[in-house]
C-alpha cells in the first residue's frame, strides 16, 4: 500500500449506507403507500358519491312509482272510454269530436291518434299533428310493438323526451291494427306531486354538493339527455358509450388527466320502457384533487430522497475524513503511527508465516530542534513535509511509509533483505543530503540530513523487538557522527 493512495471501505461508511440503503427505501415506500391511499381514498369516495346519486336517483324513480296507483285506473278507464267513441264514429277517427272527449275526461288527458305510418294524423295538441314517431328513434318501434301485440298499454309517469315535461301515456291498438288510440296525461296534473322529485333539481342539488363532480347527466339509449329542463341529443360518442352500457349492462369508465366519466345502468331489471329515468348516468368527476394530492405527495417523496442523499453524501465525506484522520498524518499526509503499526504488526507476521525477507528502515532528521528553536515551528512543519516528499520518491507501491513520532519516520520494505533495504536507505540519504531547502529570499538556504536504523525480521522477532533493534541502530549513527546508515544485526 503506497502512502499517496486513498484508503477507501464502503462498508464502513455506515451513516451513508443508512442513508442509502434504510432511508431512502423506506421513503420510497413510504411515497408509495401514501399514494396509493391517496388514490384508494379517492376511488372510496367516487363510490360513495356514486352511491348516493344512484340512490336518489332510484328514490325518485319509487316515488314516481307509487304516483302509478294514482293514475293507472284512470288512463285504463280512459282508454275504454276512447274506443268506445271510435266504434261509435263507425271507426272513423277523424269523425271522433276528441275536444268533446277531453272534456269528458275532465281535461286531464291529451289525446291522439296515430295511423298506420307511425304518425299522428289527429290530436287535442294542433302542434302535434303530423308528428313522424319514426323520428323519435326507438320509440317508433315501440309503438309498432303494442300495434301487433294489440292490448292497450299503460306506461309509467316518465319524461317527454321532446319538451321535458313529466308525463303518462297509455295506447289502445283498434281491433284492424290501422290506428292507436293514445292519451297523455298533461304535465300540469302530476307537476305538483312531482316537482320536489324533479330530477333536474336533485342533480344540481348533487353536483352543488359534490366538489369533485363536474356534472351528472342521464341519457337514454338514443341519445337524448333527459336530465336537462329541455332534453337535447348528445354528440355521439356519449350515445355510443351510453348504448354500450344498456346493451352489455356492464358499467363503463373512461379516465383522463383531469376528469373520470363513469357510466351506469340506472335499471335493476334490465327492462327497456320509453322515457323510464333509469337508463344510463354518466358521472363527470374532477380529478384535480387527486392529481395535486399525487404530485404532492410524489414531490415530497422527492425532496426527502434528495435530502437524503445530500445528508448521505455530507456524511460520507465526514466519514471519509475522520477515516483520513484514523489513517493518515495531517502534517506530512503520509501514514500516522498507530495505523503504520498496524501495517508493521501484518508484515512480521506475514514475513514470518511465508518465510520471506522484511527489513524496516527507522529514519530521524538530524539537527531538527535547533531547526525548530532558530527558524520556529512553522520552518520545521516545512522541513518535515519536504523531507516526507522527497522519501516518497523512493517507496515502492507495496512499501509502507509512516511518521513514527515527532521527525522520526519509518519505511517499510517487504521482500528486501537487510543489505537491499541498506542500498535504498543510502540512495535515500544522498539525495536528501542534495536537496537544498529555501526558507526566504533573505535567508540561507538549509542543508538537511538524517540518520537511519536498518533492521531485517528474524524468526523470533516481534514487531516490538524489530523496532527495538532499528532503533538501536539509528542511535548508534547518531552518537557517531550523524547524516549516515547504520545496519542492525540479528544480535543486537
């Protein structure tokens, strides 16, 4: 391991792995959850909403029903009454005084007849007359029905598709099939007992109350939407995806962006009747609260995984430097005592273990505290930087190079023998001897040099009694002389 390279263990940046590996994970989880109720949430209430219109909706429709007990007896004598008068006109319809009849109905009753073409061709209403029943979709086949079924036909209060207004028809077919006698209960007999149940109003009152519905609309199987004061066709791919929902009698939901639009068959039964309301309702909803609560929560899960790496990549580089700290000397940034002697203790054991050469090289600068007392401290930190750059030059990338104390370093050399490890160690001193150190401009240059030990690992070394003998020699180099390489002997 060679002094300049970072010393790098992931596994033990344990605050980033936290950060990494339990928090963010957790965070996402936690985003996800958190969505996914925000839409689960969402979705409870789009039913409950749904719910409670449908059950307005069919609450109308049974009130409605019980209105039928009202009127049904009376549509019924109606229709007796009106063919009656068509055998006494000699089945002439348009010998039949319908004003006359009318009023004898007390006034309650719209009356029609309708001929062979689906048309009515006499009417109490003038406005009426000529109208083409095959232009009102499927009711043209509905009439064509009761003509070849020939019984009388009592339908249940509904709305008129053409002006809104709640009506009552019943239909008679002559006994020849050519005409169908037909009465109209007029809007203003059951207005009053259905204007509390009046769609249109509860379906505002729903959406009023409802901030997250657009709109609801009922339309029937030809298109015509029914929940508006004056029913109108709807564009066609509405009538299409209303069609679709009677005709499989499965619901149909089509989301985008910003809304869900949610068809449903209104009827229990299934059983198509002209004008009934319980047909299709298509529930416009608004999914802007969903979508802001989604984004809101997406961002903050972003945010807190953001922050997370930052908190990861600030601990990292705390923990990269206390590791620095751990390993590494602050002055000269080479290795630090405790963890090069860390690295001694392996390479005796492994020199041992392997029986191969390992030799260690203890180096002490010579003269440095009057370096110190005559330039200051600030000239010897500067001494021993240089000094730990200029060893550097000569450590291979599997030597070790550590500050063993104050200006002393220790080099070492696995694999060299005592005499190889002496060879380096000589380079080592000359050329640091070379080297001139420049303090100022105004003062002298400094020459400095050092003393070293050489000791080679021994069988029955320790790393303790290797770095006794390294420094024996390195005292003796110094008691005589100084600026020189001394070698241990396996003895000494």
């Amino acid at each position: 391991m060679h002094p300049g390279e970072k010393i790098a263990h992931p596994n033990r940046y344990i605050m980033t792995h936290i950060m990494l590996w339990v928090f963010i994970p957790m965070l996402v989880s936690i985003g996800a959850f958190n969505g996914y109720r925000i839409y689960n949430d969402h979705r409870l209430m789009l039913n409950q909403i749904e719910q409670d219109v449908v059950g307005s909706l069919h609450l109308i429709n049974e009130a409605i029903a019980i209105l039928e007990s009202l009127f049904e007896n009376r549509m019924s004598e109606g229709l007796d009454i009106f063919m009656e008068q068509y055998h006494l006109s000699g089945e002439q319809p348009g010998k039949i005084d319908l004003e006359a009849l009318s009023a004898r109905l007390d006034d309650q009753m719209d009356l029609y007849i309708i001929n062979a073409d689906s048309v009515v061709q006499y009417s109490t209403l003038e406005q009426d007359i000529g109208l083409d029943m095959k232009t009102l979709g499927s009711f043209a086949d509905y009439i064509e029905q009761i003509r070849a079924a020939g019984l009388p036909q009592v339908d249940p209060v509904s709305k008129e598709t053409l002006t809104g207004f709640y009506r009552k028809y019943a239909y008679a077919p002559t006994p020849d099939k050519e005409w169908i006698l037909e009465l109209g209960l007029k809007n203003s007999v059951i207005s009053s007992y259905l204007q509390a149940l009046d769609p249109v109003r509860v379906i505002e009152r729903l959406v009023s109350n409802n901030p997250v519905l657009n709109g609801i609309r009922m339309i029937d199987r030809d298109g015509w939407e029914i929940s508006m004061s004056t029913p109108s066709q709807v564009d066609d791919v509405i009538a299409e995806r209303a069609l679709q929902v009677v005709e499989s009698s499965q619901d149909l939901e089509i989301s985008q962006w910003n809304r869900t639009l949610r068809y449903i068959e209104l009827s229990s039964d299934g059983d198509f009747k002209w004008g009934v309301l319980d047909q299709v309702i298509e529930l416009d909803y608004n999914r802007a609260s969903l979508m802001s609560g989604i984004i809101a929560n997406l961002l903050v899960t972003v945010f807190s995984i953001l922050i997370c790496l930052v908190l990861a990549r600030r601990f990292r580089r705390v923990e990269l430097e206390l590791r620095q700290h751990a390993v590494y000397d602050v002055l000269t940034g080479i290795y630090n005592r405790r963890y090069g002697m860390s690295i001694l203790e392996r390479e005796v054991s492994r020199s041992k273990r392997l029986n191969t050469p390992f030799s260690c090289l203890l180096i002490d600068i010579d003269h440095f505290k009057s370096i110190n007392d005559d330039y200051g401290h600030d000239v010897g930190d500067q001494v021993l930087r240089r000094v730990s750059q200029e060893l550097q030059k000569f450590i291979r990338p599997y030597d070790s190079f550590f500050r063993y104390g104050g200006e002393e370093f220790m080099i070492l050399m696995p694999g060299l023998t005592l005499q190889e490890a002496y060879s380096c160690a000589e380079r080592m001193r000359e050329i640091c001897e070379s080297v001139k150190f420049s303090l100022s401009k105004t003062d002298p240059d400094l020459n400095i040099t050092f003393s070293a030990g050489v000791a080679q690992c021994q069988p029955d070394d320790t790393h303790k009694t290797l770095i006794k003998r390294a420094d024996k020699a390195l005292y003796e180099a110094k008691r005589s002389g100084r600026n020189k390489v001394l070698l241990s002997t396996a003895s000494s």
